[in-house]
C-alpha cells in the first residue's frame, strides 16, 4: 500500500484549519508569524496544526515548483495505455511504467484505457525511447501518444482550484473566507 492508498478518515478541520491549509495550498510555503498575527492564534498553534496534518497525511512533503520547460523539459506526452492482465496485475504494470525515466504520473482507469500517464521528456528522440520502453512492458497491449502543444492549465496545488462556494461545500459552511 503506498501513501496515496491510506484508508479513508473522516477529519474534522475548524475555521483556522482551513486558513492554515488554503494559506500553504496557495503559497506553498508560509510564514507562521505573519500567519499568527493574521489569524490572531498562537505560532505554537500553527505548528501544531501542521504537524497533526503531517501526521494524518494531510500535508505530504515540502516540494518546490519547478518549471519543466526552463529545466529543458520541452515535450510534454499524455499515453493511454491498454494492458492485458494475463501476466502481471495492474499494480505491477502501473509500477514499472511509473519507474521509467520522464513518467510523472500514471492513472489506472475504468473505460477503455487501463491507463492514463502524463510525461514529461527533453525532446522527440527521448520521447521516443520511453515509448519503446513503455511497449516493451510486459503486461501493455498497446498504447496511444499524444504531444501536448500548448498547456493552458496545469496545477499542482489541490485548494486554488475550487471558488469559495465549492470549498463551502466541501469543508463546511463554517470555513468561510475572511473577506465573507
């Protein structure tokens, strides 16, 4: 079981949770004494919070943003692949294509496609090679590979995509924003 596997917990998160959260979904990083004055608790109250979320696997890592494009990263492939579960399961097949070099991410589906994988790669000949790679896989049948052109969105952060209305609904009315 990997991390993104964890059973299901319903928590419970107050007012000044959701700020502490919407604050480092939006920045990434903050700064707790800035936050403390802001939503006038405590820092020893910030850090604690964080710490539990941490500990319920709510906050995960500390990863900065980096830019695939100015990291030489020029292509971008979306691939849907079709695996064949006679030999290995898809837990395997999704593990070895995640562990090819340029994979960033990799779907497992219900609907035509067992999976959905998003790379990123320097140029036509590395996209190539993984190609071959992934065809090579035991377990994949097929696959099909489209080149992104342009990327209009593509966002990490998890709370920056939600208007203040879908966040009432998911956290509760009781976690409205200050300017409400």
């Amino acid at each position: 079981m990997n991390a993104n596997d964890q059973p299901m917990t319903q928590i419970t998160l107050d007012d000044v949770d959701f700020q502490i959260l919407r604050r480092l979904d939006e920045d990434g990083d903050i700064d707790v004494d800035d936050l403390s004055e802001e939503l006038d608790v405590s820092t020893s109250t910030i850090y604690y919070r964080m710490e539990n979320y941490r500990e319920k696997g709510i906050l995960q890592g500390e990863i900065a943003q980096l830019d695939p494009q100015k990291l030489g990263l020029e292509l971008t492939a979306i691939t849907e692949i079709n695996a064949d579960y006679d030999g290995p399961g898809y837990e395997e097949v999704a593990e070895k294509i995640g562990a090819l070099s340029g994979v960033q991410r990799v779907f497992f589906m219900l609907g035509e496609m067992s999976f959905y994988v998003l790379s990123r790669v320097r140029d036509h000949e590395h996209l190539q090679k993984l190609m071959e790679e992934i065809i090579q896989t035991e377990g994949v049948e097929n696959s099909t590979t489209n080149i992104v052109l342009r990327t209009f969105k593509d966002e990490d952060r998890l709370l920056v995509n939600y208007d203040d209305a879908d966040l009432e609904q998911i956290f509760g009315d009781e976690h409205r924003s200050a300017d409400d």
